[in-house]
C-alpha cells in the first residue's frame, strides 16, 4: 500500500515538473542574451542574468505599446461585454423565455473564429476602421457577449426569486431591484465574469492579427513577429510572454473557483 | 404585448450586437461563397459562379487531407489528455492528503490553460527548437541522436505534445469537481462491506465520472477543432502542408492568398461540419449547467 503511495507520488511530482519546466525555461531564457538562446546545446540557467529584455518587453516602441493597446482593448471590450451579458443574463434567468436564443447565443462561441474573422475583416475594410481599437473591441464584445451571458446567467440562477419579489413589493423600480438587492448578493459571481471575460480578450490572437496592423496592434500580434534576418529573439519573445502571463496567473489564484465554468465555453 | 417589449429590453441589446457582428457576417460569407472574389488579383469585382467554389474546395486534395490532419491531431491529442486528465485528478484527490497540498497542485495544473496559446506556442517553439531546443538536447543526451521535431515526421506529433501540455488540465479540473460531487457515504458502505479498490474503482467510480468524462472529451474535441494559434506560431502548416489544419488552410486561402470566395465557402464547410457535431452535444452540452466546483 505505502510503496502504490509511493509511486503514484513520483508520477505526480514527474508530472507537475513537466507543467512547470516549460515556464521555468521560459524564465531562464528571457534572462538570456540573444546568443546564449541560440547557444548549442542549451544553457541551463542564464551566465549573465540581464533585465534588457523586460525592458524591451515594457518600453519599447512595438512590445510596450503592444501591452498598452492589449490593455485598452480588453478591458474596453470587457467593460461592454460584461454589461450587455449581464442585462441578458438577467432576462434569461429571470422570464425563462427565448431560450432558443439564449442557446443559439451559445453556439456562435463553437464555431472556429476564422469562420467569422473573414466576414468581420471584410466588413470593417468596408467601413474603414481597420486597425483601429475600435474595430477590435467591437469584435471582441460579440465574440465575448454569449461567454458573459452564460456565466452571468448561472450567477443569477442562484439568486431566489422571492428576494426581488420582496423588494419590489416595498416599490422598487425593476432596475433598482437589481442595482441594489441582486448586484450586491452576486458581487463575486460579477467579479469573476469581469476576471475571465478580460482573459480571453487578453489572450485572443486570430482577431487581433486579421484586424490590426501598424496601430491597434496587440500583443499576441507582436509574439510572432520578433525574427530579424532568420535570428529568432526567443529572449524578448519569452520576456513578453511572461509579462503577458501575469494577469492570467492572478486572475487563476484570485478566480480559481470559477474557472472550470468559463472553460467549457472556450 | 407591453410586457413583453419592456422586458426584452434586457436581452436585445446583446442579442443585437451579437447579430450585427457575428451572424450578419456570416450570412454575408455565405453569400460570398457563391462568387469568384479575389481583391488582389481581379480587383474588388464580385463575380457569381454557380457554387463552384464549393465543388473546388470539396476536389481539393488539400483540404481532404487537411481534414485528416484533423483527424489524427483530435484523435491522438484528445485521447492522451483525457486518459492522463483522469488519472491526474484522481490522483491528487486520493492521494494527497493535505488540503493545502492539494490545491497547490491544482493551481499548477490549471496553469497552463490559463495561459494565451500564442505564448504557449512560443515557449513550445523554442524548447523544440532544433540544436539549442532542451528536447534536442535531451534526445541526443539520451543517444537518440538529434532529432529534428519540425520535421514532416515529427511536426504533428510535437504540436499534439504541446497541445496536451497546455489543455490536460482542463480535463483534470473537469473531474477533479465531479469526483468531489460524488458521496463519500458510498465508499464508507463500500469499506465496511470490504470490497477491494479495484472493484469500487471500476463500479462505482468509474460509472460516476463516465459522463463527466464524456462532457470533457466533447468539449477538448470541439475545441481542437478551433485549434490555430499554436499551430500558427509553431509551424505555420508546415514543413509543406503537413501540420495544416482546415482553419488553418482557411486562413491562408483568405488572408495569403486573398480568394475570399473559396475561403468563405470552406468556413462554411467547417461551419456545417461544427452544428452537425452540435446537434450531439446538445444534451450533453445542457447538462454542464449543473456543475459547480469547489476548489
């Protein structure tokens, strides 16, 4: 019995190495210098530990602004998104009608992107606003709208009717039921639909790429781009990613409860 | 009537964005479909050619094995991270006993997929880098001699290792949460009534995960049909055309090749492919709602 303990501890540990080794190298090489990356055979840790490449990840022209408009983008869209679902979200929990829609909302979120990247791409080239925020938010509202709906309708369901119905019996307006009886009870529940509405923008290239060029460019835009003359900056690369990495690691130690209800609508 | 106006209120503006952006569009490409639309070659002209777009796509040799691409990658892919997602997740609710320990664990586990693909598949391309990658390294440390793994033999099969690398522990999180949800009065009778581990593993807690198994094997698939990023940064389709997926072969007709037409008209190939999929998760898919996790 110890020696089964035994061996399945030394699986688990081979494993858990195995999902962090990729991060650690990640680390060790955005310490790195261009040359000690592409050294052969690799370095094991960094001779020269140097913050260059974060700098570069932070500041620079491309990479930094890349962050800024990842920044703007996510947490426009967001904003709307999560506003918009939650209205929905409401309607749905609450009238139980439509719920053809509510479901229909729910497949545009299984189709392959590219299917509605070409149309939208088409689309904004028409109306001229190609490489713009705005273009980018727009779509990432209606790519994230059934996401926050989803979420923020679960959220309601856990509410009881007969609070509201109390409420309301004391006169409250219905936007006043919800502003100030629901909202407050459902706070966490909004918090994580914000949390992980916001990540899937951050973390959105396809869009991003097929939309943006020269100004709203984000960063997964940039992450591919870094090749000079077939040398390959893996060091700014990994710097980047770690960078960009950051939020996602918070928001999955602070939302971790919540993460498994987004996932089965990636 | 009224009531029925106001209270739609809530749900019209989404539905309207959603509809404007996301449907329009695709109605749109469907239209576009049916007509030789190449703006780089033969200007913005829309030309209507009875479908034959749809009959190249469906003669292309190409996209045929695209889709066998498909095949492989879902198939081998999906199959390793459902198997190693349940052992993983049972093995960290039976045999660690620290709650703390356990969750730690957890959080590693669910790391990689809180992570962007495009960053995932960075940090993929370099450790497969051939020479200075760590797994050339390791192979010719192993007197495996180097190994090129963005090879036409190899290629697939590195962005499979990368893809279960970055989505096992979706899988484990799904039936970590369902083994939670089963009773522990059910093993205390199955104890006193000392039947052996691996009966109770294979009657009752196997028969209890199955369907949660199944909904987490319908969602990784659905999803490695979405499959881009990694494959985008990592090998671009190639060497060739022997890591292109469907979306893949889609975005290069549309955005290298610039022939919106037979691009529009294979996503919606891959569109009707992915709501005939649909129309079998349906229920499944409404089951989900009933989960709530507890880490």
């Amino acid at each position: 019995m110890e020696l089964k303990r035994l061996i399945v501890w030394i699986a688990l540990a081979i494993y858990i190495l195995w999902v962090l080794f990729p991060i650690y190298w990640a680390i060790n090489s955005s310490l790195k210098y261009v040359w000690e990356v592409n050294a052969i055979p690799p370095l094991w840790w960094p001779p020269k530990p140097t913050l260059k490449n974060y700098i570069w990840a932070l500041f620079s022209e491309r990479a930094g602004k890349s962050l800024l408009n990842s920044l703007i983008v996510s947490t426009g869209s967001t904003a709307i998104a999560v506003f918009l679902g939650a209205l929905a979200g409401y309607y749905f929990s609450r009238y139980r009608m439509h719920e053809g829609i509510f479901w229909w909302l729910l497949t545009t979120r299984m189709f392959p992107p590219i299917i509605f990247a070409i149309p939208i791409f088409l689309m904004f080239k028409y109306m001229g606003i190609l490489d713009t925020h705005l273009a980018l938010i727009i779509a990432y509202v209606a790519v994230n709208i059934p996401l926050a709906v989803w979420l923020m309708r679960g959220y309601f369901d856990e509410v009881p009717v007969e609070v509201e119905e109390a409420a309301r019996l004391d006169g409250l307006t219905p936007f006043k039921v919800i502003w100030k009886i629901t909202m407050p009870i459902i706070a966490p529940g909004v918090a994580a639909t914000i949390a992980l509405t916001w990540i899937f923008a951050w973390n959105e290239f396809l869009l991003a790429y097929v939309l943006t060029r020269n100004v709203a460019f984000t960063y997964p835009v940039v992450l591919p781009t870094e090749v000079v003359s077939s040398q390959v900056f893996y060091n700014r690369m990994t710097a980047l990613s770690i960078v960009a990495l950051l939020p996602s690691i918070i928001i999955l130690l602070v939302f971790r409860k919540h993460i498994v209800r987004m996932y089965v609508l990636r | 009537m009224k009531k029925i106006s106001k209270s739609s209120l809530f749900f019209l503006p989404a539905f309207l964005w959603v509809f404007l952006f996301i449907l329009f569009p695709m109605i749109w490409s469907l239209y576009i479909s049916f007509f030789k639309y190449n703006p780089a070659i033969y200007g913005p002209k829309m030309t209507f050619n009875w479908g034959l777009n749809y009959y190249y796509i469906l003669t292309d040799k190409r996209f045929w094995e695209s889709m066998l691409h498909q095949l492989y990658y879902t198939g081998v892919g999906v199959a390793v991270e459902v198997t190693l997602g349940v052992l993983v997740a049972l093995a960290i609710y039976n045999y660690i006993r620290s709650e703390w320990l356990k969750m730690v664990c957890l959080i590693i586990v669910t790391l990689p997929i809180m992570a962007a693909p495009i960053i995932v598949g960075t940090i993929w391309r370099l450790l497969f880098n051939p020479g200075s990658g760590v797994l050339s390294a390791l192979s010719v440390m192993l007197g495996f001699g180097a190994i090129d793994w963005f090879d036409r033999a190899h290629a697939m099969n590195s962005l499979i290792i990368a893809d279960i690398w970055e989505w096992t522990g979706i899988i484990a999180l799904i039936i970590y949460a369902a083994r939670i949800a089963i009773p522990a009065r059910i093993y205390e009778l199955a104890k006193t009534d000392g039947i052996p581990d691996r009966i109770v593993f294979r009657r009752i807690t196997l028969p209890l995960l199955a369907e949660p198994i199944g909904m987490a094997t319908l969602i990784r698939m659905m999803d490695s049909y979405k499959f881009f990023d990694l494959l985008f940064i990592m090998t671009r389709g190639g060497p060739g055309t022997a890591t292109e997926l469907p979306t893949f072969y889609t975005f290069i007709l549309a955005f290298e090749q610039s022939d919106f037409g037979k691009a529009a008209a294979l996503s919606w190939i891959l569109g009707l492919i992915a709501m005939f999929i649909m129309q079998y998760i349906w229920g499944y898919f409404r089951k989900l709602r009933r989960f709530e996790v507890r880490l």
